[in-house]
C-alpha cells in the first residue's frame, strides 16, 4: 500500500483536490486502485522569513491511500505528469500552489535517493502531513511509536499556527459532487419556462439555491427545448446581463473581505454562463463570470477564439445540433458511449493544437441533447467510461425527457427520479451535477457523508 499526501492554497483548493484524486485513482490513467480517503485538514502556509505576504494563503490537505502496479520511481514521475496537467507550474519552493502531491508511505519500501526519500522525511515535523496519514493507518509504526501516537503528541504541543485542523465543510466538497443550479432566465425552458423572467424574480430563486447548496449557478436565456427557436443575441444579452450584475452583487454581499471568504481561496459560489453565442459570451466575461458552457462545444471559430483568450474553465458538451431536434440522435448502430469518447478525444485534439491547457476543461456528454432515451441511459450506466479522458465530468440530466421511461410525471416533479440517477452518478465519481432541486441533491449528499461518518466512527482503529 502506498499513500500519498495531497495538499492545495491556491484558488478553489477543494476542487483541485477533488481533481487530483480523480486523475489518481480513475479512467485509465489511474496508478491508485482499493483507495481511502483521509479527512480534509486546513493548516497555514510554511513561508520562508521575508516572504512575499501573498504567499501566506491557507492550504487545504489530507493523504490518499491504495494499491500501485508501479515502482516507486515510476509512480513519482506520474505524479509530476498530474501535477503540471492540472495546473501547477514551476514557482519558487514555498509559493503558493495549485495542488502538491508527495509520496508520504509506502508499505514494505523504504528508500532514500536524490529525488525521492520513502517514509517522507518531514512526517513527524508537520501536523498537516501527520494527521491525515494518522487518519489512514494509525497503528503504522515510525520511530518506534505509532503514528497515532505521534500525532496525539504533535498535536498537543503544537502552536497555533502550527496545527492541522479538520475542516467538514471542505471534506464535504472534496468528497461529494458540486452542484450546478440551474437558472433559465426563458420563457419556454421544457421544466421552469417563463417562472424567472423578471431579474427580480431570477436572482431570489439564485440566492435560494445558494442557500440550499449550489457552488455553481448556470445562467442561461436561450431554451435548447426540441424544436424551439433560436435566440437572437439583442434579446438573449437583455434578459441574462441584469442577472449577471445581481449575481455578482449578491455574491459581494457573502463575501465578508472584499472579495474574498477569510481563507483568500474561494467565492462563495461560481457563476456559470450558459450561451453560444460569442457576444453574449464576451459581455458576459466583461461583468466577469466564472465558467463558460458552451452547449455546442466549442465548434464554431470565434468560441474558440474565446476560449483561447481567457482562462476561465470551459464546458463543452456534445449536441448534434441545438436547439435539439426532435428525433436526431447518434446513429443506433454506433456504441453511442464510445461514439461521445471519440468526439470528445477529437475536440480535445483540436484545444491542444490552439494551446488551450486541458485542465480547464469539463466534459458534459449532453444528455439529451442529440440521444435516444436508450442511449440516454445508456451514457449514465457507463459514465466511468468518461474519466479515461482525464477530465472532470459534468451531467446535465435533471428532470429529462429519457426518464419517461421509468415516470409518467410530468418534466417539473421528476425530481424523485433525478435524485436516483444522482446518487449513482455521485458513486461513479462525477463532479459536477446540474440540477433543478438542489435542496434534494444537497440532503442527499449530506446523508452520504453522514453515512461515512458512522462507518468510520463504528471501525476498529
């Protein structure tokens, strides 16, 4: 068994853990197998004297466990291959970092080179490395006592400033999936057409699902609906650019630092922009929106000019052609999981010839959009497939057409069904799941959590 400690102060430190861990231990590029999580711990930075005071960011960090098929220095290397796909770049040894993977423990291996020590030198010297290794094997001996023992120890001498602490809202967020509320500022969406209209009436539905859960709100004014118009960009910009600014003011409002929560990691909540249409698009990047999801999947040129000229996370799902038309779908001869991982590797190729990094894309198969219910279904039993593209995952499929295979109810009060096919979706190690009921989804994951809660609590240490 091999462990590796995880840790992250820069930008949305829980989501580039959650990152690392998929890349770890999922799709084909995984080298961890059986794994366990730690508990999420918070510490303050280790900054030289003099450093800069930016520098002085909070991290997030906890120790991940499992199987390998590789040799010690050929898992080091993969890990350095994780660490600069999501983001990491060469920076001064105690700057701040997008995400830092080391190899604490390894069952059976002890190793001393240039480039890799095995059991990690600086265990016993810092709580943030010593707790969540605690967590995983407490019994394990180091220096002759346990590492429960050592961490009792550290951690009852240690000052404040010094100390790792549990931190159950970032556990939360690392574990379990992000939710993305939906806000359709249109009159003709297939489930809440016409109920947020008014930027009034929009933005309290937006602070509600805030409250309710939601790290992500997703705006958008153009109904994609089978058969349903196209939206000229006059009359979409009118309808989403005041609710734009209200987001942004609400967001404000939570913010108790000027701009920042007291960690200086993270906003209360992303906004997400919805469109395809590039002017909509670079107004909406003007205010200053988060996420760009583009339902076409950054097909058409001057998206792609977009994408190139920012560096915000980028959505692209796969449509055949939007608004959907009704009975088009992938042809029922083709496999239509790997049909999506063939389209997917080819958008994927073109993003790299342009130089835009893969790490800030998200992947949505589109459910719905251009599939069968059969396929539909199919996509959602086969998800996992999707992690072989090494990315994060977004599904869109609250309240959809395909579950009239199993309801007779109509689009608004499937929310029943929805949560079904969440939980699993949930298991299978999708981040981000778009939904109408948040509420739900929110109380579900917090079951989930209480779940593993008992579990650990009812183990024998």
């Amino acid at each position: 068994m091999v462990i590796l400690g995880l840790g992250s102060n820069l930008g949305n430190r829980a989501i580039h853990l959650k990152r690392a861990i998929s890349r770890l231990s999922r799709g084909r590029g995984a080298v961890l197998h059986t794994v366990r999580l730690s508990r999420i711990y918070e510490s303050a930075a280790l900054t030289p004297p003099g450093a800069p005071d930016a520098w002085d960011l909070p991290y997030l960090n906890c120790a991940l466990s499992g199987e390998t098929s590789l040799e010690p220095d050929a898992l080091l290397r993969h890990i350095q291959e994780i660490e600069r796909s999501l983001g990491r770049q060469d920076h001064e040894r105690w700057a701040p970092r997008v995400i830092d993977i080391d190899i604490l423990w390894w069952t059976g291996h002890e190793m001393r080179s240039d480039d890799l020590t095995i059991p990690h030198p600086e265990i016993l010297k810092r709580p943030f490395v010593l707790e969540p290794l605690s967590d995983l094997i407490p019994d394990s001996i180091l220096d002759s006592e346990t590492l429960a023992a050592h961490a009792s120890r550290v951690g009852a001498t240690a000052s404040a400033g010094e100390m790792a602490i549990p931190s159950p809202g970032a556990d939360f967020e690392v574990r379990y999936p992000t939710l993305m509320g939906i806000l359709n500022v249109t009159p003709n969406s297939f489930s809440d057409g016409g109920r947020f209209m008014e930027p009034e009436a929009a933005l309290e539905h937006a602070r509600r699902l805030v409250k309710e859960g939601a790290g992500i709100i997703d705006v958008g004014a153009e109904s994609t609906r089978p058969d349903g118009a196209a939206l000229d960009q006059e009359t979409e910009w009118a309808r989403i650019e005041p609710v734009l600014q209200g987001l942004r003011e609400i967001r404000e409002e939570l913010l108790p630092l000027g701009g920042r929560d007291p960690s200086g990691c993270r906003d209360p909540f992303l906004i997400s922009i919805d469109s395809r249409n590039p002017s909509t698009v670079r107004s909406a990047l003007e205010i200053g929106v988060d996420i760009l999801n583009d339902v076409t999947g950054f097909t058409r040129p001057e998206m792609l000019e977009i994408a190139e000229g920012t560096d915000v996370p980028l959505v692209f799902m796969h449509s055949l052609s939007i608004p959907v038309v009704k009975g088009e779908s992938i042809p029922p001869d083709r496999d239509s999981v790997e049909f999506l991982m063939t389209w997917a590797e080819g958008r994927l190729a073109e993003f790299d010839r342009r130089g835009i990094a893969r790490n800030r894309f998200i992947f949505d198969p589109g459910i719905g959009f251009g599939k069968t219910a059969r396929q539909s279904w199919h996509i959602l039993d086969h998800v996992e497939r999707f992690h072989d593209l090494g990315l994060p995952l977004l599904m869109g499929h609250s309240r959809k057409s395909f579950l009239e295979t199993v309801t007779d109810k109509p689009s608004a009060e499937r929310d029943a069904e929805t949560l079904a096919v969440s939980e699993d979706l949930a298991t299978k190690g999708v981040e981000i799941l778009r939904v109408h009921d948040v509420k739900g989804h929110a109380t579900l994951l917090r079951g989930r959590r209480e779940e593993r809660l008992a579990d650990r609590l009812a183990a024998p240490r």
